[in-house]
C-alpha cells in the first residue's frame, strides 16, 4: 500500500504547515505517483541532479494534465499545472526540496503512530535509490565521452602541452569524471551484493516457512544494467588513457576489473536449495542460476558442466575465507554433473541436478558433546567459464545452505532442530556455519510461531498466552510471570539437548510433536480457534473450575509427545469439583476416529470453553454416521468413545481420579454398536437381540484375528486388556447375580 492510503485517513490537523506551497489537494492528486520518484536521493545542486529535478518537474505537469481529461475539477488541475511551470522551472531544484519535505512528514506521523513503516514502501525506495545510481553512472560515461571528443577536437599539440594528472584524479576533468565514475559503479556493485545476501537470507528463512520471493528477474537485470555500464566505462577509460597516464589508467582499469569479478562471482548461486535434512541414499534434486551467464557466456564447443560435491563445515569455511580449493572428497555423490544451459525463452542460465544421491558420507571429528545431528555440512556447487569478448576465465562456485545428513529415520527430529536454529538465527555474510549458542526468548518465539503456521498450513498463529506456557516449560519455571521472560535468552541446549525435567525427551522433540499431530489431525480444529493447546494442567483447573458441570477443553498434552487430551470438569452435588484429563489421543487415535466424533461420543462433555454448546462449536467437525443396512443388506456398524468407569454405582460426591491429583483419567475405549432401524422388531429373519448390558457396563471395542471363531454364549469371553491371550470369566454386572 502507498504512503498516502495511509496518511490520507489520519486527522488533517498532524498535518498543519506541511502542505504550503505544494496544496493537500495537489498531494492527493498524484498520491502512489509521487511516492515512486526519487525526490529523496537527489541531493547535490551539480548539473545531474539539475537535469533530473527538471525531468521530475516535466512528468508531473504531464501527468497532471492527463488527469485533467478525465477529471471533473479540470479547471483546477489545469491552475495546478500553471502554478508549477511559473514556480519552478527555473528552480527545479526548489521542487524537489518541497516534495522531500512533505514526504519526510508524512512518515514521521506514520511513524509516531504505528511504529514502523510498510515493508513495500523500504522495498520501493530500495529501488529507487538503485534506479537513480544508475541513472548518475550512465551520466558520468556521458560526461567522459564528452571530454573524449572535447580532446580530440583539440587536437594532439594540446594533449602533449597538457600538464600531466596528479595522483587521486586532481589536474583535470578526465581524471576527475573518471574517478567519479569508477566510484559511482563501486557503490552501485555494493547495493547489488547487498541485495542478493539479502535474497540469500530470506531463502533461508523461507526453510523455517517465511514468506519469500522467489523472482530473481529484477536482481538479474540489475547485475546486467551494471555489466553493461562496466564494459561502457571500460571502453571510455581506455580510450582516454593517454590523457589519463598510464599509472592512472592502470589504477582505474583494476577497481573496473574487481567490480566485474565481484558482479560475476556473486550472481551464480543456488536458485533451489537441496533439503536441509539429507538422508542417505535418498534421490533428491537442485539447481543454480547464472545471472549473468545469458549476457556474458560465450559459445563453447563443449558444454560448461557444474558439479556438486558435499563439503563439511571447516572446508566450507576454508572455501570463504581462503578463495578456491579443490576440497578432499567427504562424501559420494551419484549424477553429480550437469550442463549450464542458457534459456533464450525464458533468458536465464541454469543447471538442474534431477537425480542427484547421497551414496555414503564421512564423518568429521565432532567438538565435545557434538552429535552427528549437529554436524553441518554443504553441497558446492562449481563451474569453469569463459566471459566477455576477451575470453575471461573465471572459476565459479556457490555454498548450499547448511546441510544435516541422517542415515536412519529417527535422526530426522534432532536434525531438523539444528536446520532451525541455524535458519533462524544466522547472520548476513557469516563465516560458515557460525550461529549464536544464545538468542533472545522473543526471537525463538517469532520462530516457533513461523514453523508453526508454515507446517500447519493455518493462518491463525501462536498467542502471548501459547508463549508464556511454552517459556515456563522450557525454563523450567511456572511460578513467574509472562514480564519475567520478556528479556530472558534461550539456549541451544535448553532448546534441543537437555531433557526436559521428569520426561525422556527435549523441549523441540516435544515441540515438534505438536507440529506433527496438529498438521496430520487437527488443522480444522487449530484454525477454527477450537484448540486451546499451550496450557498446562494447573492453569487448566484455575480456567474450570468456576465453570458448568461438562464444561471442557482441548490441550496438547504435557507428557507424550504428539498427544491431545480432553479436560473437563465434574460438579458434585455439594458443589465441590474436579477436573477430568482424559489419556491423550495420538495421531493414530484420530485416524481410527476423529477429534470432533469423539467430543461427540461424551455425553458428559457439555459446553467448550467458556461457554459455547460442543454440538455449536464441534457440529462442522462431526462426520456423518450412516443408519441402518447399507447397500448389500448388511446392518451398518459405527465406533463410538467411551471413558471407563468403575461398574457398580458409587456414594454420593464420588469423582475418579482425576488430573488434579497428576493422573489421567482411565483410558478410554472404543466399541462397536449396531446401527439399524429404531423400534423396529426383528424379523422372522432377522438375529436375536444381542444383550445390551448397562451403560456403566458397555464393552471395550477388541481387535480380533480374522480366523476367530465365537464360543458358545454361555461362556463368552474377553480378550485380556494386555493384549495376551489371557480369558476372562463370563460377564456379569450389577444386579444380574444369580
């Protein structure tokens, strides 16, 4: 969104004195038209900020004046148009400084009031800024093509009687545009490097499911647009050298031939990373871009073929700060060749590796209590090319991100931890793979929040409330408050190595769990705000207990990992309570019966909290059960939840046990019930009635071998509820002694 869809809907009065010369009703005129110049980068008085300032002046009348034909106050627009061409153009300059002081207010009240400003609006003037440089190179080639010709014009006796330069470029206009110019395309090379480490990070944080923009076209032009004003100024420097001397035409042709080596070396990277978590004898695939291969390739007669090798940390580290090296082999990758190809359609230079696999690795000396899940590593990716009309060889190479490879399945949890600590917490231009050991609490939640919403695939993230319950846990503290660890820091080792007190597994084992069961099982439920989740036992009884009888809940459970359970809460008559945890469902449970149908099976769960009707909350949930026979004649047969209880009927103000005292409530089972026609008789053909015991007596739901074959019903018997081939004794229940 624009500057002015903002500032036009805050009070007028934040912005008295501000509009003078320049009227509100002109800003609103051209609103976005305005905010995409670059008044704010024109800073100097010289006759290229002049030139661009009168350039400024002419496209606005124009765009005024197409205004003004379809404009119903055309008389206005067209004394609007009056007014700049008398004002300012002999002063562009004055313009400039007016529009620049409107803008700097307007942002300065957006500022005040929000805090920061639009990421678009610093992505626009990123490329203003840049639009603008090159705008000032092209002028400055300009500029010494026209002392070029100048020289020529007077003349070789003048050049001879032409005192010679001194150092720095002083004595002469030639040395001076020259050096100015040299320098313009050093700042400009600069602005592009930054912006690819900067595409490069966003990359990175895109693994832990941040927003990015994939689209390399702009950055590839922009390396194209400084080539193209490289070879410019090349051929300007040269054909001036003699003016120059030879001391300084060699001084400016080496920062020209840094500025190419550096656009050229940067601009090969990696367009799709490999994964992050690289499991042996795996297929997995990537691919590099060239940016300025379509430009600058030249016709070979073989192909340039890139190859991939997997480098440990200390070689990637070496490769950085040491130039090029060809690395001792850490590994075997098979099809690890493929050509650099130029795409005249889409005009981009590619190499995509389709099959590439990890055959075998070779660990490296690992520092203390190092696991191999921590180790890092890379995939290089290399090229040998020839650039330019003067066959220039350059060696190319690009790092992948950091790479963890696994050989077992069970590795992937603590690998992806390492692969989420280093996206996240990296810095720009580091020295591979260095990463902070400690980060503030903020930072891991914006992270935890990221991963969250990317792997779940829900819009609706973690709240202060999530946050808090997530830092008493991994500090180990649930006596502070939420201001407590507002400026706490937060450890590799709290985050993935230390166990959790009084559980077998760390806090991102626990953590990713989560991620796993809500993504596989509960989606829905997290996206309609159904889940409360992040809450401990404790906070839990404080929220029900001045609840309704049958009021409940849905928490992620504290000591499984990848479980969610029910609590509920159970009124006596005296009005005393408990609250109720049911043993946690897995992601197995829920595939054999979903969330919302369970809910429904429990009559004794009433209201979600605080206070909404499960049936309203949970009825979008319930999958729809069929009655009666199906389509072969057979009587339909559905899985309903039950929570055991004790059979024989307790004292009043009697509760189970309950997740007060720290347990669960007893498992809870699934049987089979028949679904056929209500009150209908049976059939001359139809079974006998099965015995239907009391409710408190309902039988478990069993697996049975397919070759199981009934007893006789007088002794009918239960599997043992061990899973052994144990039999219990017939069933009785209260009441039916004989």
């Amino acid at each position: 969104m624009s500057l002015w869809s903002f500032v036009s809907h805050m009070p007028p009065e934040q912005f008295s004195g501000l509009f003078g010369e320049f009227p509100c009703n002109l800003r609103s005129l051209l609103a976005d038209w305005l905010e995409n110049q670059p008044w704010e980068f024109i800073t100097g008085t010289d006759s290229f900020c002049t030139s661009v300032a009168g350039a400024l002046l002419s496209a606005m009348v124009e765009k005024l004046r197409s205004l003004a034909s379809s404009n119903e106050q055309q008389c206005q627009v067209l004394q609007h148009i009056s007014n700049l061409e008398n004002t300012y153009r002999r002063d562009p300059l004055r313009l400039v400084a007016i529009v620049k002081g409107i803008l700097e207010g307007e942002r300065a009240a957006l500022l005040k009031r929000d805090r920061h400003l639009p990421l678009s609006f610093h992505r626009r003037q990123e490329e203003l800024k840049f639009g603008l440089d090159l705008q000032r190179l092209q002028h400055r080639v300009g500029e010494i093509q026209a002392l070029q010709e100048q020289w020529k014009q007077m003349g070789d006796g003048t050049r001879v009687q032409a005192p010679p330069l001194r150092p720095g470029g002083e004595g002469r206009d030639g040395g001076r545009a020259g050096h100015l110019a040299v320098k313009e395309l050093e700042g400009a090379k600069l602005q592009v490097l930054k912006r690819l480490h900067i595409w490069k990070r966003q990359q990175q944080l895109a693994g832990n499911g941040a927003v990015f923009e994939e689209n390399l076209a702009p950055l590839q032009k922009r390396c194209e647009n400084l080539v193209d004003v490289y070879f410019q100024l090349q051929q300007q420097v040269v054909a001036v050298g003699r003016e120059l001397g030879s001391d300084l035409l060699s001084r400016l042709l080496e920062r020209l031939n840094t500025v190419l080596s550096a656009l050229v070396e940067s601009s090969f990277l990696v367009e799709k990373q490999p994964p992050q978590v690289l499991k042996t004898q795996t297929k997995f695939q990537a691919s590099v871009r060239f940016l300025l291969g379509p430009r600058l390739l030249q016709a070979s007669a073989k192909p340039y073929v890139v190859k991939a090798d997997i480098v440990t940390e200390k070689q990637a580290r070496e490769l950085a700060l040491g130039g090029y090296s060809t690395p001792e082999s850490t590994g075997e990758i098979v099809h690890n060749t493929v050509a650099l190809e130029i795409n005249s359609t889409s005009v981009t230079s590619c190499a995509t590796f389709k099959n590439m696999l990890l055959k075998k690795i070779k660990r490296c000396e690992r520092k203390g209590s190092e696991s191999v899940t921590e180790e890092k590593c890379a995939v290089l990716f290399s090229t040998d090319v020839t650039l330019g009309p003067g066959n220039l060889p350059f060696h190319l190479q690009a790092l992948s991100l950091p790479i963890v490879v696994i050989v077992h399945g069970n590795q992937d949890n603590n690998a992806k931890a390492t692969v989420l600590w280093d996206n996240a917490f990296s810095e720009l231009e580091r020295i591979p793979f260095v990463v902070a050991e400690r980060v503030p609490w903020e930072k891991m939640c914006e992270t935890l929040n990221l991963r969250f919403m990317a792997e779940v695939q829900t819009s609706k993230g973690l709240l202060p409330e999530h946050y808090f319950f997530l830092a008493q846990k991994i500090f180990n503290n649930s006596s502070a408050s939420p201001e407590d660890f507002h400026n706490r820091s937060v450890s590799w080792a709290q985050f993935n190595k230390e166990i959790l007190p009084g559980r077998g597994f760390t806090f991102w084992q626990w953590f990713d769990g989560v991620l796993d069961l809500t993504k596989r099982c509960l989606k829905s439920y997290w996206s309609d705000r159904l889940i409360i989740g992040f809450i401990s036992k404790q906070y839990v009884s404080k929220l029900l207990g001045p609840k309704p009888d049958g009021t409940f809940l849905l928490r992620f459970s504290d000591s499984e990992i990848g479980g969610i359970t029910i609590a509920h809460v159970i009124r006596g008559k005296d009005g005393s309570f408990q609250v109720e945890n049911i043993q946690p469902f897995s992601a197995k449970d829920l595939h054999i019966r979903s969330l919302g149908d369970r809910i429904r099976d429990l009559a004794q769960l009433r209201n979600l909290y605080p206070d909404k009707p499960k049936d309203q909350a949970f009825g979008s949930h319930y999958n729809k059960e069929q009655m009666g026979k199906d389509g072969r004649g057979y009587v339909s047969t559905a899985i309903k939840m039950t929570v055991e209880r004790p059979p024989c009927p307790q004292p009043s103000g009697w509760f189970p046990s309950t997740a007060a005292g720290g347990g669960w409530a007893r498992p809870s089972e699934l049987r089979i019930l028949l679904l056929g026609p209500l009150g209908s008789p049976p059939g001359p053909f139809s079974p006998p009635r099965p015995f239907q015991p009391p409710h408190s007596c309902a039988l478990p739901a069993r697996a049975l071998p397919s070759s199981w074959v009934p007893p006789h019903p007088s002794s009918f018997l239960l599997p043992d509820s061990r899973g052994g081939n144990e039999c219990h004794p017939p069933l009785k229940c209260p009441g039916t002694e004989e």
